[in-house]
C-alpha cells in the first residue's frame, strides 16, 4: 500500500503482464490474465486473420509500441531534471526563477515567537472596502510583492474574484499540475445569517487575506506555474484584469470545454497503471485522514473559545469580589489577573492553532480534491486512448474479415473460370447474362410506331425482359415472348388515342419512372463486390486514422504521466515541509500559551505562601 505519490513508491507494472496473441485467441483479459464474459461485445473472434495482420494484437492496449519504449515508458514515471532557465519573460520572472522556494513560504524557525516568524516574499497587506462602476462594494486585496535584491517591489490590487478567474485559468493551461487552492466563496447560510453584510465578515476576510496569500507564493513558489507570465501581470496590475486576460492572448481558455468530459472517468481500463491507481487510493486514504483531523480541530477550537469566554467571565467575579476583601484582596486581585493573562492567552492560541494548523489542514483537503480532479483526468485520458485502441482494433479485424470475404470470392471466380464456367459473384450478373437470349426471341417493334407512342425499343425489351425473369418463366421460351410481344406490340399499334399530346404525356411519365427506377438501383446493393471492395478501402483508410488518433494519443498520455508524476514528487516534498511547519506550529503555540499562563500562576503561588 503506497504512503506518498513519490515514483519510487510503487513499482511501474503497466508491462508486468505483456499480452500475447495467444491471449486473445484464449479469451483473456488484457487486466489480469483471467477468462472474459462471453458475451463481452469486445471480446472479437478474429481467427486466423491476425497472422495475416499483425497489427490486430491485444498489444494495441499498451503505451508501449517499439522495441525501445520500455526504457522510455521507465523514464516517464521518473521525475524530469529542471532545465536550467537562460531567457525570461520580464524581471519578475527573472526573480522568482533565481529565488529559492523556501524563501517564498519560509519554514518555521526554532527559538522564534511566531509572530516574529520571518514574512512570505508575497505579501497581502491589508483588505479595503472598494465600489465598482456600479456603486457596488466589494473587498479588495492589496497585494505587495518584495525582492530587495532583485529590485522588485510591485503593488496590486485585486478583487476575491479576480483570484478565482487566475486559478481557473492557471488549471486549464496546465491541466498537468497540481494547482495550489484558493478558500471557497462564502456560504448560504453566512448570506442567510447576515444578509447584505457576509462579505463585510471580518473573520472571512482575515481567512481569505491569509489563505489567498498562501496560494500566490506556492504559485510563485512552482517552477511551472511561477513561470506564467499572465501571473506576473496580476502581481503587476498595469492594467485592469479583464484588459490584462485580453492582451494576454489566454482569455479563450476560460470558455474553453474539457474535449475529455465525454469520457466517463469511471470507465474501467482494460490495461491500468498500478501506480497511478495506488495514488488514487492513496489520495482518498490521505483525504480521509485529513478531513477527520479538521473536524476534531475546529471542535477543539471551539472549546478554546468557549473556555477563554469563561474565564473572562470569572476573572471579572474575581475582581468584584477583591474589593469586599481586605486581607485576602492582593491575593483575590491577582488571581483575577491570571485568569485575565489565560484569557489572554487563550485566545492567542486558538488564533494561532487556526493559522499555523487548521488553515493548513484545511488547504491540504482542498489540495486532496485537486489532486483528485488531476488523476480523474489522467484516467480520463487513459480511457480515451484505450477507446481509441478498441476501436482500433474492431476495425483490423472487420477489414480481416472483408480481405477473408474478397479472397474466398476470387478462388472461387478463378476455380469456375479454370472449369470452363463464368462467374461474376452474383446472381444479378447471370441474369444479365441472359438479357441477350430473351431479346433475340423477342420480335423488333416498328420503329415509327414506338416512337409515335412514346416508347423505344430498348425500353420495351428491358422492360419485358425483366418481366419475364421475374416471372420466373425460363429464357428459351419464344412461343411465350412472342405471344406477349405480339400483345404489347398490337395493344401499341391499334392504341386509338395516339395524338401528340398523349404521346408526349405518355413519355414524360415513363421517363419519370425510369429515373425514379435508376435510382432505385443505385440505392440497392447489386453487386456485393464493388460494395466489399468500396468497404475495405473505406475501412483500410479509417484504420490509417485510428493508428494516427492513437499514436497521437499514446504520445500525450506518456507526457502526461511523466508531467503529472514529476509534479506530485514536487507536491510530495512540499507536503512533507508543510508538515513540519504544521506540527512545529502546534508545538510552539502550545508552549508560548504554557509559558504564558505559567508566569502569571507561579506568581500567585509565591503571594499565596507569603500569606499568613
């Protein structure tokens, strides 16, 4: 069971279990090696075929597809060497590269009070009350961006909103990378509570001021995101922010849909990536984990706040009941000191228990559904290459069976044709074939009288001719044409309605029927060949496709791997100096509360024993 996302965690075994031809023939899972369903759709019976098509191979499923890929698809899974930067895009840009990353969020230093813990290089310095055009109030953050040695010092301004708008398009330009979280709008129930006046909460603005302030540094922090020149442009603020997204070419990638949101991610992969499913379960394990510790802290939170509100309340009983006394009154007054110094001190702690801990916990279970989000989306990709692949695959092995169809249909040909025979691969051929014989047995129509009634002679023998084969009559019969010739021609030549007028309507309409029957005939399939023919060239042009498709495919999914592997080692190591920072957070908020509390009680003790 994995522990972190680091590489070296879990073995890469998406090749452990190469499938062979052998087992499709045996029906077996591309998974695990076991017996399919045999009524699987995609189970195919494609038989011999596949000797003769090599590329029809349960293999399509892999990433891999070259002899050289297994050291390829090893490289993927480990994380990439930063290239060392030598062009930037502004000096900002040049700043951060050259900064180190614990500068911007520097860890916890030992023997420090946390208030006097060194500050982030990206500051939010205070949050005003603004009005837009519209008169409306909003919350504005004012951000200051500090690098002495670099000659950077750069102030902004910007809206909760305008956040919201850059981690949006942060995730949709690198949908490979773990994008650091924003705190959430607020909820219904704050608007419910304080209608009009929830975004005036000061206690939410002080939890986005740090949380927001947070999430610009671990951005600038990330050697991918930090290198964003639009996120420069939002420490700068030259111009308003909707001008900024417009000039910066990025704005379409707001509106732009995931093409991978047509893929359900619950799809099962036919061929899965055991580390990437051990991260995901690893994920839900830590999100858990997570989870459940906050809800505990926020309770202990609460009880901090209610145990600083009681003894606020005692210390003011205390101090009444001092001036009744007169012996006892230094002694009564100064225990209601020490309990004013707890309350004090309490306060302090759940202050800081919120900061230091809960804040970070509760970034971390955002950072879970991100990271969530992200392997949902690489499982998405995966199952998009596996679809492409199976299609793949269905179409081989229908083209498989046409080449068999089209080769059986030329032994056949080249067998009768070597017996004296004639054979054209279909029965409409033969019956063509026999037009002729019918046609010599019929007798000519006079020519002048054909046309005046607005027939031809080819008209009139094709169309008995087909008369008599549907019939079912047999063609060496001539006393039969010839009777019904001879009708057809007498019922022609006695017709005593032949003036022009009828003669042209009578052609009009038969030459309607005729088109009307041609393209009946194309629609129909009257020669299977040139249809099995036209299908195997469409489906070997298909096949050309899909292999293109899933190359391209096979390519982005190998990146994205190595992409999102290489950032969750970052996000690894990140995590566990959060950690630190955390529990050493817990650890120095503990002990200043202590030491505060124990300096205002040891000196109660010392009046107490000097009391006689």
């Amino acid at each position: 069971m994995a522990d972190s996302y680091s590489s070296g965690t879990i073995p890469n075994v998406m090749n452990s279990h190469p499938i062979s031809q052998d087992d499709l023939e045996d029906g077996l899972s591309p998974v695990d090696g076991s017996t399919t369903h045999e009524n699987d759709p995609t189970q195919l019976d494609i038989g011999s075929s596949t000797s003769k098509n090599p590329n029809v191979t349960s293999a399509v499923f892999s990433l891999v597809s070259y002899p050289e890929a297994d050291q390829l698809l090893a490289e993927s899974h480990m994380p990439s060497v930063d290239r060392e930067k030598t062009t930037f895009c502004c000096e900002i840009d040049s700043a951060f590269t050259k900064t180190l990353t614990q500068q911007f969020l520097p860890p916890i230093q030992n023997d420090i009070p946390l208030r006097d813990q060194p500050k982030p290089l990206i500051d939010i310095t205070e949050a005003i009350k603004a009005h837009d055009m519209a008169g409306s109030s909003y919350i504005s953050y004012v951000i200051r961006t500090s690098l002495p040695d670099y000659s950077i010092d750069v102030e902004a301004k910007h809206r909760y909103s305008e956040f919201e708008s850059l981690r949006k398009l942060l995730s949709k330009a690198y949908p490979t990378s773990v994008i650091p979280p924003i705190p959430g709008k607020h909820t219904v129930a704050a608007y419910a509570a304080k209608p009009g006046k929830a975004k005036e909460d000061p206690n939410i603005i002080l939890l986005r001021k740090r949380m927001l302030q947070t999430f610009l540094n671990r951005v600038a922090a990330h050697p991918i995101l930090g290198s964003a020149h639009v996120f420069h442009l939002f420490l700068r603020e030259a111009a308003p922010w909707s001008e900024t997204l417009t000039s910066s070419g990025m704005s379409h990638l707001l509106k732009r849909k995931d093409t991978l949101l047509a893929v359900n991610e619950k799809t099962t992969l036919r061929k899965p990536d055991a580390h990437f499913v051990a991260a995901e379960d690893y994920t839900i394990r830590f999100m858990s984990q997570i989870v459940y510790i906050e809800k505990i802290h926020k309770r202990i939170i609460a009880h901090h706040i209610d145990m600083a509100t009681t003894y606020a309340e005692l210390g003011g009983l205390y101090n009444g009941w001092s001036l009744t006394e007169s012996t006892l009154a230094d002694m009564i007054e100064q225990t209601g000191q020490a309990i004013d110094s707890t309350v004090t001190a309490t306060n302090v702690l759940h202050h800081q228990l919120q900061e230091r801990f809960g804040e970070i916990l509760h970034e971390y279970a955002l950072f879970s559904i991100n990271i969530e989000k992200l392997l949902k989306w690489r499982h998405r990709k995966h199952a998009e290459f596996e679809g492409i692949s199976e299609s793949l695959i269905l179409k081989q092995a229908g083209l498989a069976r046409l080449e068999q169809a089209e080769h059986e249909s030329l032994r056949l040909a080249a067998a009768l044709n070597s017996e004296g025979g004639y054979f054209n691969g279909d029965t409409n051929e033969s019956s063509e074939a026999t037009g002729p014989i019918v046609n010599e047995n019929i007798p000519a129509i006079g020519t002048a009288d054909a046309a005046e009634a607005g027939y031809t002679t080819t008209t009139s023998t094709t169309t008995l001719s087909n008369m008599h084969l549907r019939s079912g009559q047999s063609t060496s019969s001539p006393h039969l044409s010839q009777q019904q010739m001879s009708i057809t021609g007498t019922s022609i030549a006695n017709n005593p309605y032949r003036s022009g007028a009828y003669a042209h309507s009578t052609s009009t309409t038969l030459q309607a029927s005729n088109s009307l029957l041609a393209t009946l005939n194309s629609l129909m399939d009257n020669d299977p060949q040139v249809t099995r023919r036209n299908q195997i060239s469409k489906t070997r042009d298909m096949i050309v496709q899909l292999e293109t498709q899933r190359e391209t495919a096979r390519q982005e999914l190998l990146s994205a791997n190595a992409e999102i592997q290489h950032d969750l080692d970052r996000f690894q190591r990140q995590k566990i100096r959060d950690m630190r920072d955390m529990l050493c957070g817990l650890a120095a908020a503990q002990k200043e509360f202590h030491s505060r509390t124990l300096n205002a009680w040891r000196g109660i003790k010392e009046s107490a024993f000097s009391i006689e």
